[in-house]
C-alpha cells in the first residue's frame, strides 16, 4: 500500500475557495473504521459545482471532493465489514461534511457502506452511482404509491439525456412501463430510444408558461429538473398520479399551486438518497442489479481519469454530459 496518494482537495487558501490536487497519507484521512481502496468514483451535478467552484458544497475545510466511491476494505475495526470486502458508497454528506471519493483511500464509518452486489464490477456500479442509485429509489417510490401501471398510460422523465435520467427510462422500460423522456437535445433520441424510451417530449414544451391544472397525460413521473418544467409536470399528472423529485437542475423554485394536489389527488414525492436508510439503499441496489441491462449500462458510460476531473465538472455543469461519467481515481 502506498505511503502517499493523490486526492483532489477543496480548501480555503486566503479568503478564497480552491480546488487543487494534494498528496495526502493514511494518517490525513479521518479517523473512521474502515479504509477502503477506491477503484472508481463518478461525476455528478453536485461534484460539477464542486469542483468548479461555482457552488458551495463544501461546508467544512479542507474537503476530498467526490459524492461517489467503489472499492474494497483494506483494513476494518468494525465486525461489519472484513478486509476483501467490496463497497459501494453513496451520499451520506461525502464532499459536503465528510470527505469523499476523490481519492486513492479513505476512511468510512461502516453505516456508509453498501455491499457492492455480485451484479456489478466496482466500474458498473459508479456507471451507476448516486444518479442511478437515486433514479432506482424514484421508481421505487412510484411503485410505492400503487398508482402506476406497467403498459398503462405514461410515466414521464425529465432531464431524460443525464444520468438519473438515463437510468430511470432504463428501469421503467425494465418494468413495463410507457417511457416519455423530456430532453433540449433531439440528438440524443436514438440513444434514449435504445434505452427504452416509447415518446418523446421537448424540454421547451416544459418551459412553456401554463395552466394550474393541464390537460391529464402523466400517470407518474421521475423529475432531477424543478422549477417550471416540475411545475408543468405536476399541472399534467392524470389524477391520483404522481412524480417523484429528486433534483434541481433547472432552478430550486416551484412556481405552481396546490390545484393539482387538491383537486385531482396529486401527489409530488421528494427522494432523498443523500441520508436514505440502509434498507431503502440496498432495496434500491437490488432494483438495479434485477432490472438494470448491463449491455444497456454500458452504452451510458465512459470512463475518464481524475486528472481531467475540474473539465469534466465544467462539462456537466453546461448541460454537455450523456449519460454516466465513471472516474478513474487512479489515472
């Protein structure tokens, strides 16, 4: 094991935020239970603004940035988890309050960690990582309401080009379902089409000023956008339907009203997979291992080294990322 290791480090240098790469030790790292060995990390909206620093994630500093990790447990105090492990981590506040997977090792508390299921290489699950991960606890959430139904009506995804999208049209077409994705880019159709995706809708038609309440087309919905295109979606939902939100890609507003809610029983279901319970994670990763074509997984995903990570950031932060973005941690 390598006395020293490169990670990409937030820190506060004269009043101003910076983002550099720093050779750290084990003894910098937290003094958690278990070391893991990072294979991969991912990039995500969040670690776009991160490491951009065009958004404060960072809430305290230092900070090793990355929201995402996979790898194996190379010590561990904890009865858990045993050296050999592999581990899957998602959320739990890493590049926000605790550090994350920009790294070669970090230290975790054992309650973070995830079991990688026997599905996926370490690489496939950051081809997931926190965007599938948390498109697979919105359709859980949908199929929690009862209201969908496989082959009945359709379930909307906005954002469908990105990576919770990508993976939620993948999912529900998995199940079923009739797949409309909402995307600005005609150009990606015939890539969301070999998702699964039946129809197609525009962002701009999202956009467009409307009423409270809509003419009923939606029977659910997975949302990563907000604002106005949220807002429409939800003036659309046939009654007793509902979309799950997740993001805020599109601003953190809603500029809608309680109509839809009231009048046609509506229902807007937030999912957290930041501090979701271990339980719900691992229902979560069970979805994608039963559901998730890794041929599929692998038309998402390209893989780029750590090294390009602060361009990639800018890249996804203009809207110019398809798919899942994997990071080698180790290039």
């Amino acid at each position: 094991m390598s006395d020293t290791f490169r990670a990409l480090v937030i820190d506060n240098v004269e009043g101003n935020q910076t983002v550099a790469f720093r050779d750290l030790s084990r003894s910098d790292l937290p003094d958690h239970d278990v070391l893991v060995e990072i294979a991969y990390s991912t990039l995500n909206y969040k670690d776009g603004l991160a490491v951009s620093g065009k958004g404060r994630i960072a809430r305290r500093l230092p900070m090793v940035a990355g929201i995402d990790l996979a790898g194996t447990v190379v010590e561990s105090r904890s009865a858990d988890w045993k050296v050999g492990d592999q581990v899957v981590v998602n959320g739990w506040g890493l590049s926000e309050t605790e550090w994350g997977g920009y790294s070669r090792f970090q230290r975790l508390k054992p309650e973070w960690l995830t079991r990688l299921p026997d599905a996926f290489t370490p690489l496939q699950a950051m081809a997931i990582g926190t965007a599938g991960y948390t498109a697979s606890l919105c359709v859980d959430a949908l199929e929690d309401w009862g209201r969908i139904q496989p082959g009945v009506g359709e379930v909307l995804v906005t954002g469908a080009a990105g990576g919770v999208g990508s993976v939620a049209i993948s999912l529900l077409a998995a199940r079923g379902y009739n797949v409309t994705a909402a995307t600005g880019r005609p150009e990606t159709h015939d890539f969301l089409r070999g998702l699964g995706a039946t129809n197609f809708i525009s962002r701009e038609d999202l956009l467009a000023k409307g009423g409270p309440l809509q003419k009923e087309r939606w029977t659910g919905g997975v949302d990563a956008v907000g604002s106005t295109i949220l807002a429409n979606a939800l003036a659309q939902t046939v009654r007793g339907g509902a979309i799950a939100c997740c993001g805020l890609a599109g601003g953190a507003d809603l500029p809608a009203t309680v109509l839809p809610h009231i009048l046609r029983s509506v229902a807007l279901i937030g999912v957290d997979s930041v501090m979701a319970s271990a339980s719900q994670r691992d229902r979560a990763w069970q979805r994608l291992a039963r559901d998730l074509d890794p041929g599929k997984l692998d038309t998402l995903t390209r893989v780029e080294p750590l090294s390009k990570i602060q361009a990639l950031g800018d890249e996804i932060l203009a809207g110019n990322v398809r798919g899942r973005v994997v990071i080698d941690v180790t290039a």
